[in-house]
C-alpha cells in the first residue's frame, strides 16, 4: 500500500495558476489510458501524488477514495472484505488509477449484467473550471439532490473538471463462479444470450470468440447446478485467468495491427462489417477488427441505434469517437463551458471542438 | 421569477398565440378547467396556472415551447401530477404543459428487452405490458399504479427494490427531450452506452428544468424465478437498525430491506391487517429472491442473522399470498397514516446506514420539541428515510411546525453525511434545505448548467435549485472552512 496523500489543495493552486494564464492543462494519472481518444492539449497536471482511500465501510457498501490511488490497491482492499467493483474495470497496465478508469467510464465483462462504472458512482469532488472545489452526490445510495453532476463527469474524459475524489457503491463478490464453454456459430451465440438474458439465470459474463461462447455463472451453488442445465456446455479450467486476459485484451483476437473498433449496439443486432469480431456483453458489445472505413463501419453501427469508437489504431485518429450530430454538439460545448468556461482541462481530449 | 422579466404577452395573448397552431382542445383558459393542475401530490402548496395545456404530438411541445420562449412565458412540465416535493406546482404567471395525452406504448423489443414509451405512460402498466415476455420494469415508487414513466425519470424515482435494480438511471437506456428553444434532442441510445457526454444520467432526476421529456427507452429485466421474503420484529429499535448492517455484511444483496417503527406498525396493521406484532418496536422486511434453491439458501442465513441480532420473532413468507400480505402493511403505510391523523407530511433524507440508531433518536426528540408525534417508514437498505410527521392543518401553527420538523430531519441527515432528498425530489419543498447541503459555488455550479440547457431560465422557475439570494434570506448557509458564504451579497 502506498502512503496516502490529500493534493486537493495543491492542484487546486495548479488549476487556478492555469486559469489565470489561460493555459490549458492535460490531466494524468497512471497513463495508462492515453492510448484512448484523442490527444489532450496543454502542461501535464499529474495526480498520481493524490492517492489513498477516504473512507471504506464494508457493512455500507461505499468506498471513497482519491483520483490517484491505483485501482489494484482498491480491488485489493476489496477483497480482503470480500467485496468488489461489480463494474470489473479494465486497467491495461499496472499504473491503472481510479481517477482515470471513473473519466474513462471503462467497464469490463460483468457491465451487461451488473452496470457500468457510471452506475456506481455515487459522489465525486472535482475542481471545476474556475479553481473551485465542488461536490456532488455524496456517499449514499440515493440522492437525487442537484443536477447529477457526478455521473456526468463520469465518462468525460477529464474535460469538465479534475475528478479529485471517487465515492462508489461497491458489491459483495459472488460465492460461487463457473464458467461454461460451448462451440456455437456467433449468430447462434447471440441469439441464445438474447434467450438466456431474458429468464433470471445467474449470468455474469459472456465472450464469443470465433465460434467458441463461453458464459460465466455467478451466485450460490445450488443455482449454478441449475443454471448449467439450461445453458450446457463444458466448464472452462482456469476461467479466471481468462476473464482477466478478456477484460485487459490480451486474448490474441486482440494482437495484430488492424484498427481495433469498440462497437456498441443493442444486443440482438446482427452486425454486417467486414473484419473480424470479438463479442462481450451478451452481444452488446462487438469488438471489431477492421480496416473498413470509418464511415462504413459507423454507419452500420448507427443504422441499429448504436455507435461505434475507434479503440487502438497504429496512427491515432482525429475522431475516435462517434461524431455527435450539431444541435447535441452545441449543447455539449455548452456544457462544457458551463463547468470549464475558460477550456482548461483537457482541451480537445473527446472531439476536436472542445 | 426567470431572468428574462416578466412575460411580454398577457393571458388573452398567450390564448391566441396558441390558438393559432393547436386545437381548441388542447388549450384549458377558463378557472374551473385550470383548477385540477393547482397542486400535485405535495397539496401544502396550491397555484392555478395562467393557462394548461394537453398537447398530443412531439411537434405541439415544440411549437409550444417556441412561443413561450420567445414572450418568456415560464413553463411547467407535468405528469401525473404524484410527486412529493411539488416539482410540478405551477405558476400563476406560466403555463402548464400536461404530458397526460402522451400515453402510448411505441415499441416493445423482447430480444432487446427494451420498451419504447410516450412519458405519460404509468409505471405499472410497462410492467403489465411487458409480464408476457417474462419481463417487467425494476423502478417500483409506491405510486407505480398512477405514477408515468416522464415524472419518474425527471425525478430519478426509487421505490422499495432499489439496493438490488437500481433507481430509473439505471433503468432506462435513451431519452428524448425538447429544451425551452423547441429543439428536440436524444440523450442516450438503443445499445448500453452512447458517445459524448452523459446527458441521459444528466436529464435524470433534473426535475423539468432542463427540458421536457417526450419519450423514454426503457431496460426491461427478467422476473426472478421467486420471491420470499422475512419479517423480522424486534424490541429495540437500534437492534433492528444493527440487524440491517449485519445482513449486507454478510454479502447478501435483498431485492427488498424495509423497516418500520412502532406507530407505523400499529397504523398499519389497524388498516390493512397484514399480521404485523403490533408490540415490536420495530419491525424488518427482507425480501430475497433469485432461483428457488438460491432463495432457500438467503432466508436461512437471513433468519439466522436476524436471530443474532435480537429479533422477538421471525415469520418466512410461505407462498406468494402471504408475501403480498406481508408488504401489504408496507405499502399502504402512508393511507394508513391518513386514517390516525388528519393530516401528514412525509419527508425523504438518506444517511450513511450505520447512522440510523442516532437519527431515529433524534427524530423522536425533533417530534417532542416541536410537539408532533413521527411514525417512521425507511428503505433501510439504501439508507432511505420516510419519517412521517402527523399534524392537523386546521389547528393553526400546526403545518408551520411541522415543516420545521421536517426541515430539522433533513439538515441532520446533511450533518450525518447523507442528503436531504433519496428519491423525491427537491422541487419547491425542499428548496431551502439545498442551501444546507451546498455552498454557494456548487450552487452556482448547478445554475450554469441549467443556462446550458434554459438560459432565460423560463423552464420550473423556482424549484430544485434556489438562487443564491434565497439561501440568504433562509439564512441556513453551512460554512466552508471558516469562509463566509456568499460573500458577495448583503447581509439583513
């Protein structure tokens, strides 16, 4: 355990300094996301020295901790309790912070069944982009009062303020997991998630790779007996270190040069993309191996309701995210302006306009 | 009062101006036609509006919006009119925009477990049109029968399931919305996330005063296999409040943990009759559920916990007869409050759970000092408290004390860590507590927001955020480390 520390203050000076030379800052923690999105102008502001947890009370569900804390140190005090992010974030490297994976919004196998990291959050304190310390939600399970501020900044990448602490519901882990493997064309596969996702069976993963699903049970003994009944299959030795190489993307789907695309899109949608795919998510989500353009690629995604980013590529792309259409682009520099009226933080991080 | 002034146009103006784009049966002008959108379920508080209106299509609402945007008439977005902090109180000076007409089903996709609905359609009925799939909506506020689906996201409602399916954040997947201007928007999407900013869990729960909310994609979620549930009696208060904490520690996650104090027990089973030990000081309700065999497995451990704990009693729900009757007394406790008193006032703080002993103990000293007694009902599990305040409103000074009752509870849950609203809103009745929980830059944080979305500020003028001139004239300003709040108004 590293030792903790209360930056507030200090980057509440850096941010004020940074307003009051207009000069914008680019946020960074672990950096183990820089790969993501687009390439933040302005002077680092680090957070890693702003780590350590503020409160942690098993029996309330809740942890507070600060941006800078490594997220392995808080899924390690988490099970010491036997608890866990049921979100299951990605880290994709060993400096992986709090700060970065709630900014990020990242979530891993476990969001189509338990929620993304965004449901969880229940507070944040951020400064915002006039130096001030804010705080928003709190560390209960309901608070409706205040616009959610908090789960905005969840996912924005860091453009509407410093994320400075993180309070989130935290879930007991499951007693029981298992892992079942099956052969199955990748149609058949998401047709039969789309079944299965619909009858209350304990399912808490899913990945098609090729033509091999793999589903994981999580809960007590006796239902996972009875789940496997109805979802067959073989069970998979050694599934948690293949749900850690899914979630980090090391399964070899992964290696390779090809543009890797984050599609996401209503479960039971039959994507037609060239490429190859990896499915998550009981088929929500399809990871996608192409070198189709863009356009294309997004315009099938669209065409079912969803949208489609740019993940990893060689050359990084001026527009990994899905274009916004232009009333809900001017309402997010509105927004933006809002929290961050002088765009200091994180300028141009999302989309170029802001 | 919005920041544009006064609107430009009088009544009789706004009539015509109206007129000339919508059908005569959509405009309501005349005072007896007015008088059934006076209040909503927070009835303390009563307003007729200058002038109602029941528009059918997406189009109207915009159309609508545009002229009063334009001759800065404030607008009032309202559904079933059941919320209880008076977020759809209307203005004398505004019109009223009732979403009653939008009540059709667009689209069920069971592969997708998803449903399509206008916002005026109820809770209750997504879940009955969604029973032949297996499927139902999780959100479950007590007013599901009447409440729509519009009102429940723009107040982020909960209900008794939260701490295992979520609030309607959770629950819900796209939305559109028409802000002030008339421009309709889409927040969300038809796959689990969506590109940009999360304005889907932004417009959640901001109370129509961001926009007004014209459709709702909504997460459908498998009924559970069964459903038991314990009811535990306890002879101690804190015991049952320890026994609450002891089951979450264990790693079980209740569909349902409900407690109730000894005056709302006995309230409630004088009117419904459910079984309840009308002796205990308090009881708790446990709801597990899952697959049979998980279920059997819970309600042992759960039992067993709540022996451990000190319960008198214990009671398993043998089949689905006595489960409906066992949350019956739960569900109807605040029509049972009606019948003990002649009126009541039912507040909504959360706290941080291992607080509870305290904050029962000193609600009990909250209703003495103001001399009215409390009954209690609390979503235990979440932490969410509903102290029920019982007064008579034809004694005069009666609702005045026991709004500072209520107003007591709520700054102590803000001292304790918690919030002065879980699931119903701020609206107009808890405007003034805002200013206990946040200073005045978070304050003016929200306000920004808001100008993001309504920079005339003509959208619920009033209600969910107070201007920072009404925090010091309540003259409840916490201080952050030593500074004076609101440095930059006078003081009188």
């Amino acid at each position: 355990m590293t030792a903790s520390r209360d930056a507030s203050t200090d980057i509440q000076s850096r941010v004020i300094d940074a307003i009051e030379r207009r000069a914008p800052l680019a946020i960074v923690a672990g950096g183990t996301k820089h790969f993501l999105g687009r390439e933040a102008q302005g002077e680092p502001l680090a957070l890693v020295d702003h780590r350590g947890v503020v409160d942690y009370h098993p029996e309330e569900l809740v942890l507070t901790a600060r941006a800078g804390t490594p997220l392995s140190e808080l899924e390690t005090l988490l099970a010491e309790h036997d608890q866990m992010f049921a979100f299951e974030p990605p880290h994709f490297g060993a400096a992986a912070t709090l700060g970065g994976t709630i900014a990020a919004n990242l979530s891993g196998p476990r969001r189509a069944y338990a929620g993304a990291a965004r449901d969880f959050v229940l507070g944040t304190r951020i400064v915002n982009g006039c130096g001030e310390i804010l705080r928003f939600g709190g560390e209960v399970m309901k608070n409706v009062a205040g616009y959610d501020l908090s789960r905005l900044v969840a996912g924005a990448m860091g453009t509407l303020g410093v994320i400075l602490d993180v309070s989130l519901k935290v879930l007991p882990r499951p007693r029981e997991t298992m892992t079942l493997v099956q052969s199955l064309t990748p149609r058949a596969a998401v047709e039969n998630l789309c079944r299965w996702a619909a009858a209350p069976l304990p399912i808490s993963a899913s990945c098609i790779e090729g033509e091999r699903l793999c589903v994981r049970l999580s809960g007590t003994v006796s239902a996972l007996a009875k789940a496997r009944g109805t979802i067959g299959g073989e069970v998979l030795e050694n599934a948690d270190a293949f749900w850690l190489d899914v979630r980090e993307q090391r399964r070899p789907f992964f290696g390779g040069d090809a543009p890797l695309w984050r599609i996401s899109l209503p479960p039971a949608a039959i994507l037609d993309s060239p490429g190859e795919q990896m499915i998550e998510w009981g088929g929500a989500l399809r990871w996608l191996k192409s070198n189709a353009p863009a356009e294309k690629i997004r315009a099938a995604a669209a065409q079912h309701g969803g949208h489609a980013m740019l993940f990893r590529s060689q050359i990084r792309s001026p527009e990994p995210y899905h274009p916004l259409p232009e009333p809900l682009m001017q309402l997010h520099k509105r927004v933006k302006t809002a929290m961050d009226p002088h765009g200091i933080f994180n300028r141009g991080r999302m989309y170029a306009e802001f | 009062m919005t920041d544009s002034g006064d609107p430009t146009i009088d009544k009789g103006e706004l009539v015509a101006a109206l007129r000339r784009f919508l059908p005569d049966d959509v405009i309501l002008h005349a005072t007896e036609d007015l008088r059934p959108y006076e209040c909503d379920g927070l009835s303390a508080y009563r307003q007729t509006p200058m002038v109602a209106v029941l528009p059918r299509t997406i189009e109207q609402v915009q159309q609508i919006l545009r002229v009063c945007h334009e001759c800065g008439v404030p607008v009032v977005a309202r559904g079933a009119g059941t919320g209880l902090s008076g977020g759809a109180l209307p203005l004398g000076d505004g019109l009223l925009l009732s979403l009653a007409r939008f009540m059709s089903i667009l689209d069920i996709d069971p592969a997708n477990r998803t449903m399509r609905v206008q916002p005026g359609v109820r809770n209750l009925a997504i879940s009955e049109a969604a029973a032949p799939y297996g499927l139902y909506y999780a959100p479950d506020p007590s007013s599901q029968i009447a409440c729509t689906i519009g009102g429940n996201v723009a107040e982020n409602a909960g209900g008794v399931h939260c701490l295992k399916y979520g609030l309607t954040v959770h629950n819900i997947l796209k939305l559109k919305m028409v802000t002030m201007d008339g421009e309709l928007l889409t927040f969300g999407a038809d796959a689990l996330d969506a590109p940009g900013f999360d304005l889907l869990a932004l417009a959640t729960g901001s109370e129509g005063m961001l926009g007004v909310i014209v459709e709702v994609t909504v997460k459908l979620v498998p009924k559970p296999e069964t459903a038991r549930v314990v009811l535990a009696a306890f002879a101690d208060v804190e015991q049952a409040g320890a026994a609450v904490g002891a089951v979450i520690a264990t790693g079980i996650v209740p569909a349902g943990l409900e407690m109730m104090d000894n005056p709302a027990i006995r309230a409630a089973e004088a009117f419904v009759h459910s079984g309840y030990p009308v002796d205990a000081a308090a009881i708790l309700l446990c709801e597990l559920d899952g697959t049979a065999e998980a279920v059997a497995d819970d309600i042992e451990r759960v039992s067993a916990i709540m022996a451990r704990c000190g319960a008198s009693a214990t009671r398993v729900s043998r089949d689905e007869a006595e489960r409906a009757r066992f949350w019956a007394g739960r569900k109807m406790a605040f029509p049972a409050m009606g019948r003990i008193s002649p009126d009541y006032y039912c507040t909504d703080g959360t706290i941080p759970r291992k607080h509870l002993p305290l904050v029962l103990r000193r609600i009990q000293e909250f209703g003495r000092k103001h001399d009215l007694a409390v009954a209690n009902v609390f979503h235990a599990g979440d932490g969410n408290l509903h102290p029920m305040i019982l007064y008579d409103a034809s004694r005069p000074g009666e609702l005045e004390r026991a709004e500072q009752l209520g107003g007591d509870i709520l700054k102590l849950c803000v001292e304790v860590g918690g919030t002065i609203t879980g699931e119903h809103g701020v609206g107009v009745e808890k405007i003034n507590q805002m200013c206990d929980q946040f200073s005045s830059a978070e304050l003016e944080q929200f306000h920004a927001i808001k100008a993001a979305f309504d920079p005339k500020r003509l959208l619920n003028p009033g209600k969910a955020v107070p201007l920072l001139k009404r925090c010091a004239e309540y003259g409840g300003l916490h201080v952050h480390a030593g500074e004076l709040p609101f440095p930059e108004l006078e003081r009188f």
